[in-house]
C-alpha cells in the first residue's frame, strides 16, 4: 500500500511537470513577432501547422472545401506549418494521407473566417490500434502563433 502511495505522488509531481509555458509566457516570447503571411485585403490566411516529428514519413495533403480532392492546397510533412489564403467566410479543410475523397471524420473541420483574419488548425497525429491517425484540431492565435514561430525556427537551425 505505502508504494502505490509513493507512487502516486511521483506521478503527480510528473505530471506538473508536464504543462507547457503560461499565457504571460509565450506572450513575452512572441512579443515583436508577425506571421510570416498576413491576408491580402479581401482574404483572410489559415495556418495549418504539423509541429510534431511523429510519423514524419507521412506526407499529408490538405484540401478546402472538398473542390481539389486532385489538387491539394497544401502538403505537410512533420515540423511544417502552411499558409493557405481563403475568401472570407466557412470552409471544409480536411487531411489526408491519400488526398481526401470523404470530407467528414476526425481530419475534417469547417473554419469560418473573416475579411482580414488568420486562423490556425493543428494537425494531430495519435498512433492507435494499429496504425496512424491524424486529426485537425482548432487552436487559438495565441497557441498557432507561436506553434509557426517555433517551427520557423527550427527549420533555422537545420
């Protein structure tokens, strides 16, 4: 019993370990920072960011609003950010290892954008059951800013 007391407390104290930096924090970071693609006026820009080396191997196309299922606005490969430019309004963005042919599931999301706005989506990858799933998640300007600037830089460093 005293060992599984000992154990829990060290999990906790890991897992306190484990949160990233504070809102204050990256605000410092990213203080003087602008994407490198702002939208033109008339458009708005999403920012599609795989900043994660997990399955690397992966090419990963990313299509809006299903019309260019053979023509993929972006591709992303790990530690990669793309700037796709849309008119304003709601759109379909999904990815795919095999360029999309359904645009629904867990890789597909509807992004609604104004005039002049930049967006962010992250894509997830999660190894289950056997294989490799991905996922397109929203995140915040705050989160995606720093996710690009971050990625800018580690390509930098190669």
């Amino acid at each position: 019993m005293f060992v599984y007391r000992v154990l829990a407390i060290a999990m906790l104290g890991l897992a306190g370990c484990a949160t990233g930096p504070s809102k204050e924090e990256i605000a410092k970071e990213l203080a003087g920072y602008e994407l490198p693609n702002r939208p033109k006026p008339g458009e708005a820009v999403l920012y599609v960011v795989r900043p994660s080396e997990q399955a690397r191997q992966f090419r990963l196309d990313v299509c809006v609003d299903g019309a260019e299922a053979h023509r993929p606005r972006a591709i992303t490969s790990g530690v990669y950010y793309a700037a796709i430019p849309l008119e304003p309004g709601t759109h379909r963005v999904c990815a795919s290892v095999y360029r999309p042919t359904r645009f629904d599931g867990p890789a597909c999301r509807p992004v609604a954008l104004m005039a002049g706005e930049v967006g962010f989506v992250e894509i997830d990858l999660i190894f289950e059951r056997g294989g490799w799933n991905y996922f397109l998640n929203a995140i915040d300007e705050q989160d995606g800013k720093l996710k690009v600037k971050r990625i800018q830089e580690a390509h930098r460093r190669r």
